[in-house]
C-alpha cells in the first residue's frame, strides 16, 4: 500500500520561497505520474503540478513560471519548489500519484502559509 508524507511547509512572506519533499514508499515510484494537489479553508482539493515518469511536467496556470516539481527516483522523493508566494497559495499541500485512484491513500501534507 502507498504511503506519502509531506514535509517542508511552513510561514513565510509573500515574495518567499519554500521547497517541500514527499517521500514515497509501498510501491514503485518511478513509474508513477506524480503530482501536488492543495487544499485551502473551505475549499476543494486542487491539481497543482504534475511530472511523469520521464520527467515531463505540467503546471496549473496559478503557478506556472513560480513552482516547480521535481522527482529523485532514487530516493523515492517528489519536490515542489516555490518562489514568489502570495497569500492565495496558503493551503495544505499534498502529494499523490496522478490521476488519484479512489481507494488511493492520502498523506498528512504540510501547511504552507504566507503572510506577511
């Protein structure tokens, strides 16, 4: 059974940076198309990016040219790093494979908030 814990969230100024890590275990990593998805207060779960299995990637338009997600196959790890935030991209942030199968497990994620 997949399992993925978030980690590297956290408080910073809008303008910052932050970079989370996923690790992953249960499975085989490389194969998978991975992704981040958030999920602000009082609102639905979203796509943020995604990477395939040979590194290609795609990003939801919010975020494109400030995110950017990454894998080690290796050491079984997705990244997300993120430069400029604003204040809308406050949200827990969560890693998963894409598309997200409906008995898929879910992660702790990792808060990110940015406010000044």
């Amino acid at each position: 059974q997949v399992q993925l814990v978030e980690s590297g969230g956290g408080l910073v100024q809008p303008g910052g940076s932050l970079r989370l890590s996923c690790a992953f275990s249960g499975s085989i990593f490389r194969i998978y198309t991975m992704a981040w998805y958030r999920q602000a207060p009082g609102e639905q779960r979203e796509l943020v990016a995604r990477i395939f299995s040979g590194g290609s990637t795609i990003y939801t338009d919010s975020v494109k040219g400030r995110f950017t997600i990454s894998r080690d196959n290796a050491k079984n790890t997705l990244y997300l790093k993120m430069n400029s935030l604003k204040p809308e991209d406050t949200a827990v942030y969560y890693c998963n494979r894409f598309p997200v199968g409906s008995k898929d497990n879910w992660g702790q994620g990792t808060q990110v908030t940015v406010s000044s």
